[in-house]
C-alpha cells in the first residue's frame, strides 16, 4: 500500500523517508518527478510507499466476515462457511486472472518483478518488496484483460477505488466469489488485498503477493486469512 502527502515548508525526502519508515531512493523511485533528493516543493504532492502490506504468514485461518454489495465489514474476524466449490473463475478478455496468478505460485515478488514479459512486466518494479500486493493484483487483471494499464494501482485503497469506477466490475459477497476475483481485507496496521482462490472444507482461500518470506518480504501464495473484507470485486465484462 502506500499513501499520499502533501509536502510542507521544511519537509526533507530524508525526513520523510525517516517519518515513513521507507528509504530516500524509495521515494525517489516512487516519485519520478523529483530528479534532485535535496529540491522538492511546498505544495505538491508526494507518493509515499508503504512500509509493509500488512498479511503475515501467522494470520492465516479463518476468513474476515463477508459483506454486502456496497458496505465494509467491521469489527473482528468472523467464521465464512462457503460451498464445497465455486466452480470456474470469471474470465477476462486475454485469460483467467487465477490462472494467471497460479502460474507464478512460488515466486518472490522481488524476482518475478525482473521478469521481462508478463505479470512481471506489468508490476512495477520501485515498489519495495514487502509491498507488492496491489502492484501483483494489478498486474495479473492487466493480463488477464479485465483492466487497462492505466487502471493499474500500488495502493490497496487506490485499486479499490478504480474498480469501484469501472462499470464492468461489481461488488458481491464473498459466498458469490469465483476464483480471481478481487478481495480487499482491512488489517491491523492498513490493507490488503488478494484474489479470492476457491473454498476448502467451506472456508475461503486466497492468492496473492504476501509477507511469508523469513526477511517480511513477499512471495505468491496460496492461503485462508482472517482479517475483514471491505469489498469483493467481480469482474463482468
């Protein structure tokens, strides 16, 4: 995830690297417009990347509560008992988009971010390695079709939102999931966002970019987790 801030009379990238837990070239990398470390400008806006996508591997278990069409869920976590299957996903112009993910099952986010060709390409590759969440989504609907590049988003709330507008998504409950679609949980410390990946044993499951790794950094994987859903986004052309 990452957030926006508004620069102010004073603020040094060093600062502000330092108040954001992120790094002066991370923020250089996330804000490209800014050719000097040492000149920026009250006023303007600054793309700060997020310390951490907040999943961690011990949070796997149960399922954040399903909501409604249009509304979040809120409070703790809450038990989900699904169907046995879902049947197939929901295809988009060039593929599945679980499909799609599958095939990088495995992969370091940091590696599969070098990749020349793919959902490699398409992920942006200034973004830190423990917060490629949004960035591995967003890749993934690229290929698949169901969003265009300039749809794609690094932020969780970011990504929301545009789906939000593109009329060929719609909010449903998870119980209504098919594999790809797009789910957006509310954690602890921010979001997080994944593709819903299917039921087992009536709980749902997930993929996506998480923090597995020893390190926090993160690697496509498939698992359940127990934090609220905000929203689950299908697409349908």
């Amino acid at each position: 995830m990452s957030n926006i801030h508004r620069i102010k009379s004073g603020d040094t990238l060093s600062h502000l690297a330092q108040r954001y837990n992120t790094s002066v070239s991370a923020l250089m990398k996330a804000n490209p417009q800014i050719k000097n470390a040492d000149l920026i400008y009250a006023g303007k806006s600054l793309n700060i990347p997020g310390s951490k996508d907040t999943f961690e591997s011990g949070s796997a278990g149960r399922a954040g509560g399903a909501t409604g069409g249009g509304g979040s869920s809120s409070g703790g976590a809450q038990d989900v008992q699904g169907p046995s299957s879902s049947g197939p996903g929901v295809r988009g112009p060039k593929g599945s988009p679980f499909e799609i993910a599958s095939q990088h099952l495995g992969k370091n986010a940091g590696s599969l971010k070098l990749e020349k060709n793919g959902v490699g390409a398409d992920m942006e590759d200034w973004v830190p390695n423990n917060v490629n969440c949004a960035n591995f989504v967003s890749a993934v609907l690229e290929q698949s079709g169901q969003i265009s590049d300039s749809q794609h988003d690094n932020s969780v709330m970011g990504l929301m939102a545009k789906l939000d507008r593109d009329p060929k998504f719609k909010r449903i409950d998870l119980k209504d999931a098919k594999p790809g679609d797009v789910v957006s949980m509310k954690t602890n410390g921010g979001q997080h966002v994944v593709m819903f990946a299917g039921w087992k044993d009536g709980k749902p499951t997930f993929i996506g970019s998480n923090n597995v790794n020893s390190d926090g950094s993160q690697r496509v994987t498939i698992s359940s987790m127990n934090y609220p859903i905000m929203a689950v986004h299908q697409y349908r052309g």
